[in-house]
C-alpha cells in the first residue's frame, strides 16, 4: 500500500521530516548566530535606543520605512538594557515567536481534527513549514521580530473573532481587538488585520455592537497610525503599479507566493507557477467554501487569513516591482508564503468531504511533496558560517578603532556615513557588540617578559592600504596557529621594534589550504590587524595573545618606505590615468567578462582572458617626472589575489599589496614618492576563481 493510501504511513513520514527539518533549522540558528549588529539593526537598534535613552519618546511611534515597529522596538530596549545587547535574547525571541505561530495553527483547526486519520500529518506539516531553513533570514536576524509577529497577532486576532462568534464571550472579542493592534504596531502590512476582521464579524453574522467596535477601533488605530506620517522615499506607487505595470505586479505575486521553491528548484519561473497554483488554489476554495456555505468559525478564520497573505503579497508587489522579480524571492517574504501554503492545505484537508477529490488529491501531493522538498534545502542550515563571522567582527573591529574600512564595513551596513553619530556614541557607551573582550587592547606596550622563546606557527602575509575617512590606514593579515596547544590563539598585537602597541586584531578567517597543509589541520587560522597609530617606527611584528603570554607570528616584518606611499583609493573622478610605459603584458585589450558595466572598455587591458581561471599579470613603469601619480582600475566581485607590487628601478621592492576592491567600477590609486627615479608596477592576477579578475585603464 503506497503512501499516499496509507495514513499512518503519511502521518510517520511527514512526521519524521517535521523533527528533521525542526531540529536542524534549530542548529543552523545556533551556528549562523553573529553578535555584530547587521543592516537596520544599527539605525534600528542601537539608533532606537540610544534616542530613547535620552528621553525622546516620540522615537517608539516613529515609522522605519512605511512601518511603526513598536513592540520590536520594545524587545529591542530590553535587548539593548538587560541582555549585552549581543542578539542572543532577539534571536531566540525570533523562535519563540514561530513557535506561537506554529501552535496557533494548531489551535485553529483542533476542534475539527481530534478525530482525522491524517490529524498526525497535519499538524506535523505546520511544525515543518513554518521552521523551513528556506526562511533563515528571519530567524537568525535579531532585527526580524516584527516580521514574525505580524503574522501571529494577525491569526490570533482572526483566532478569537472566531471564538466569539461561537461562544459569545466579551473577552474573546477584546482579545480580536488588542491582537489585531499588535499586528497593526508590528508591520505596515497589519493595517489589513482590521479590515480583515470586519469582514469576518459580517460573515460569521457576529452582533452589530461587536461590529462596531471593531470599526471603532480600526478608525482610532488608523488616525493614530497615519499621523504625521511620510512616504517612504524609494518605493514605488501602488496607483502608479497597477495601472502602469499590472500584469508585472501579478507575476511579482506569484513569484512571491511560489518563493519556497525557489531555492529548491533554482527557477524563478516554477516558483512563479507555483504561486499561480497558489492564488488559483486559494480562489477555489474560498468559492467554493461559500457556495456550499460552510461557513464555521474555523473555515472562515482560515479564509480571512489567507485573504491577509494574498494582500501582503498584492502590498509588497505594488511596492517592491522596481526591484525586479528576483525581489519575490527573498528569504523574508518566504515565511508568508509558507503560512499561506500551510493555510490552504490545511483548508483543503479539513473540507475534503465537501469538496471536490481533485482539491483533496492535490492538497495531499502538495502535502507530500513539499516537505520532502523543503527537507533537501535543511543541508544548507550545516553551511560554514565562520567566514561571515569573522567579516563581521573585523568591520566593527575596525570602526571600533575609528577605522572606517569600506571592504568589511560594507557587509555589515553599506552606508557608514548615515550612522557615524550611533557608532560614536555606542563605542563611548560599550553599547552591544562594542563591549565585548575582543574589542579592545588597553596596553599602550608590551614587555619583554610576556614574548615567549618560541614563536607560533603562521606568518605575516599581506600589508593594505585603505581609505578611512580623509587618510590612508592599513590593515595586516596573516595566519596563526599554536601547535603546543592546538588552538588558534584569537587576539593579535602589532607592535614596533621599541615593544610599543601600534595595532590590534583578530583571528577566526576560514584559511582550507591551512587546514589542508598544516599538522593538525587548524581551522580558522586566517587574522586581520589594524595598525592604529600613525607614524610608526616599522618594522612592526606581529604576536598572538596566548594564557601563556605573547608568541611571536613568523614572518618578515611590516616596513613602510619613506620614499614611497600611497595617498588616497578613491572612486575614479574622470581624471586621466598617469602615462605609463608596458615592459610586459599577459593581459589583452578589453579582456572583460560578458554583461559587465565598465565604460570605456575599448580603452582597458584586462585580465578575463578566457575566462576567471586566468592568471597572468601586467608590468608598466610610471615616469618620475609626472605631475599627476595615479592607475585607474577596476577588479572582479572577487579582488582576492589581485595584486600590486611597487619596486625602484634596482628592483627593490617597495611596497605590495591587495587592489582594493572596485565593486561600483573604475577606482583611482594615487600615488607619492620622493625620488627622481622612475617606478616599476606589477599588476598580478593570481585568481582563478569566479569573480577573480582585474583591469587597468588605458591613458
């Protein structure tokens, strides 16, 4: 007997994927959690509080974007006030909160499963859904609660208008009331929430009293709402997407609602099928469900709901069609989609007597089917996080530090300069990620004592110039790891040849040819450093901080030439590159990838020659006698191992280092050296990966 025949076998298989998929979306939280604050967390967080803390009370109401987060705000204070601010507390509040989803789905349709044969199934299948790995973002996002909660007040507050309407008890509808502002308080989309439910009360035929407070209540929320509102700058029209781009808003639904399948089956089209199938699937029921007037309290409460995720997909699509399609399918839209497939199955289910096989039999292959396609994505929630951790920690590192570096800082929040006032004042206060131990170094020297006999392995790599702010700064990188103990110490000390503390940093970067070389195979060897102090006495060295004192990395020492500097990376302005004179040359003119959006491409030698696999390099002299010292050049997505090395006309190298990235096109590099000599560069690029490749603007 096949499984779908058989309900026992139905209920142990969904079952058994529920406990999979629950457990392990469980480990991925655990093992994808950051403390760095991410994105809107700065201004949304840490901004929120640092306001309320001086007493502005206006800024718990103020909108984020279209939104009035108020009680994520308020779990965002407690957050910041009692628990180090760190997100652990969010997180798991993040949880909490599917959990309450999870179990008001179950309390909605209990009454009329106790006795179902598939009752195992259908329950296990909410669990299933509603924990999907696919959703990550809005689990392991500390800003995210608002998301979440939206979606459980808005059924809890359709939940006991249901109750009501059957047990007639005052409370029931007070509940209806206050949920349904809890949801209008989380998100913008809770605006529906209150419209929804004074179409439920009509057609569950609920008192004319209760209707009107219902109406009552919507209009004092709504005024409240709306006051001293404004449109958000950036969204598109909802007048102007209807009647502009209608058919594109309906695709941007259905890719909404089909977004689950999305990462699974790597099609936007299926996923738009999929949310085709949804929206015709749901039009059924809910046509039917009248027709046949099966109008019950739970019926009616499934329907609205659905009805409240077919206007948020309508809401976001109107809003969102400028950002393209591929916008539909964003891990945080994925959790409304879930809920509204789990709605419809569940509807299906519970009215498979009345209504026709078809919808049964297709309601019980989504049923199988989903899971088990849900279950493959699970693997993903095992995906090493530790390089994106270590990314995060480094870019607060350095802002803590007053080191604005654009290459880390950016995948943390891409624009620094809307945020420079919260970041000041949580560094003073040690506000969340910035009180944490690894944060700061307080020693001005190191002694003598504390420097062990015997150095660590590892190595110094890399020294690379970066713009903060109006100057140069530099951050080191290497490698470390003590054999003794066979731990990667996390602490790194840069310090002068008079033991005197000159920079900081940490360890924890994924370094896989480490792993594979070295004995004992260490993981997360890779370290970053800031030198923090200008003007130093080089050559500078590197320790890591161990229990047992200061072990010295290997390494050449850090040196700066004094005839020879870097002044500024800045984004190409349209000023001329300096002439140059090739000596060698492996690249080829406009050697770039397809599809790039570099201009002037007829005048670049590039490195894409044949694709990223490509290594080769290019060799020019610059004339001393140039006024104007500058290369304008662009790099690949990926800028690791592109390389730049400077040397004297004797060969003597001067400087060398990574090109900084050039993700927005051209980058100007300008360059000083007080010497009469003439300078030889040597572009190199030593990627083979994808995004691995660089060009230089031809003068």
């Amino acid at each position: 007997m096949s499984i779908k025949q058989h309900p026992f076998s139905l209920n142990l298989y969904i079952t058994i994927i529920s406990v999979v998929v629950f457990l392990t979306t469980l480990w991925g939280v655990y093992s994808h959690f950051s403390p760095v604050p991410f994105w809107d967390m700065w201004d949304g967080c840490l901004g929120f509080f640092l306001k309320a803390s001086k007493g502005d009370r206006s800024i718990w109401f103020a909108q984020h974007n279209e939104h009035r987060i108020l009680l994520s705000r308020l779990l965002f204070w407690l957050d910041l006030k009692y628990f180090k601010g760190v997100g652990v507390f969010l997180v798991c509040i993040n949880i909490l909160i599917q959990l309450g989803t999870a179990f008001v789905f179950v309390k909605v349709v209990s009454k009329r499963v106790k006795s179902d044969v598939y009752k195992t199934a259908l329950y296990a299948l909410i669990f299933c859904l509603l924990f999907s790995w696919v959703q990550n973002d809005n689990f392991i996002w500390g800003f995210q609660s608002q998301f979440l909660f939206v979606y459980m007040f808005a059924l809890l507050s359709f939940y006991y208008l249901g109750e009501y309407s059957n047990k007639k008890k005052k409370y029931h509808l007070a509940l209806a009331l206050f949920f349904a502002c809890c949801s209008t308080y989380s998100m913008a989309n809770g605006l529906l929430t209150f419209p929804l439910l004074i179409l439920q009360a009509l057609i569950l035929r609920n008192s004319k009293l209760s209707i009107a407070a219902i109406v009552f209540t919507a209009i004092a929320i709504s005024i409240i709402y709306f006051q001293n509102y404004n449109k958000p700058a950036g969204h598109s029209s909802i007048v102007e997407s209807i009647v502009q781009h209608p058919f594109f808003v309906l695709r941007f639904m259905c890719a909404y609602l089909g977004s689950p399948f999305h990462p699974v089956l790597k099609s936007i089209h299926i996923a738009t099928v999929a949310g085709g199938i949804f929206i015709f699937g749901a039009g059924a029921c809910g046509y039917l469900i009248i027709k046949k007037r099966l109008l019950d309290s739970v019926n009616v409460t499934m329907c609205i709901f659905l009805l409240f995720i077919l206007g948020t997909a309508f809401a976001t699509a109107t809003g969102r069609i400028k950002f393209g399609i591929y916008a539909a399918t964003a891990g945080r839209y994925m959790t409304p989609a879930l809920m509204g497939w789990v709605t419809l199955i569940l509807l299906s289910f519970l009215n498979r007597a009345s209504l026709p096989q078809f919808i049964f039999k297709c309601a019980k292959f989504a049923l199988i089917c989903m899971p088990a396609l849900l279950l493959t994505r699970q693997v993903k929630a095992f995906e090493d996080f530790s390089e994106t951790a270590f990314n995060r920690k480094v870019a607060v590192l350095g802002v803590a530090h007053h080191q604005y570096d654009k290459t880390y800082f950016d995948r943390v929040y891409p624009h620094h300069s809307r945020i420079v006032p919260t970041l000041n004042r949580s560094i003073d206060q040690r506000l969340s990620v910035f009180a944490s131990d690894w944060i700061k170094y307080n020693f001005d020297m190191i002694s003598e004592s504390s420097i062990q006999p015997d150095p660590c392995m590892g190595n110094i790599e890399a020294t690379d110039p970066f713009q903060s702010g109006d100057s140069i700064a530099y951050r080191i990188r290497g490698w470390v790891w003590d054999p003794k103990t066979r731990t990667v110490p996390e602490v790194i000390i840069l310090a002068d040849e008079e033991n005197n503390t000159v920079g900081y940093g940490i360890s924890g970067e994924p370094r896989k040819e480490i792993t594979k070389t070295v004995a004992g195979n260490p993981v997360n060897t890779g370290w970053v450093a800031y030198l923090l102090k200008s003007n130093v006495k080089s050559p500078i060295s590197a320790y890591a901080l161990t229990d047992s004192g200061l072990l010295r990395i290997p390494g050449v020492p850090v040196t700066f030439n004094d005839t020879f500097k870097v002044t500024s990376i800045s984004e190409w302005d349209g000023e001329k590159p300096s002439k140059y004179e090739i000596i060698s040359n492996e690249w080829k003119k406009e050697a770039l990838p397809p599809q790039n959006e570099l201009k002037d491409v007829q005048k670049l030698f590039g490195s894409w020659v044949e694709g990223d696999a490509f290594i080769g390099k290019i060799e020019l002299i610059i004339n001393a006698s140039d006024d104007a010292k500058n290369l304008i050049y662009a790099t690949g997505p990926d800028s690791k191992l592109q390389d730049i090395e400077f040397f004297d006309m004797e060969g003597k190298s001067l400087s060398r280092f990574n090109l900084p990235n050039s993700k927005e096109g051209y980058t100007k590099l300008s360059l000083q050296w007080n010497t009469d000599q003439n300078i030889k560069i040597v572009i190199s690029d030593n990627g083979n990966s994808w995004g691995q490749w660089s060009a230089l603007l031809i003068p």
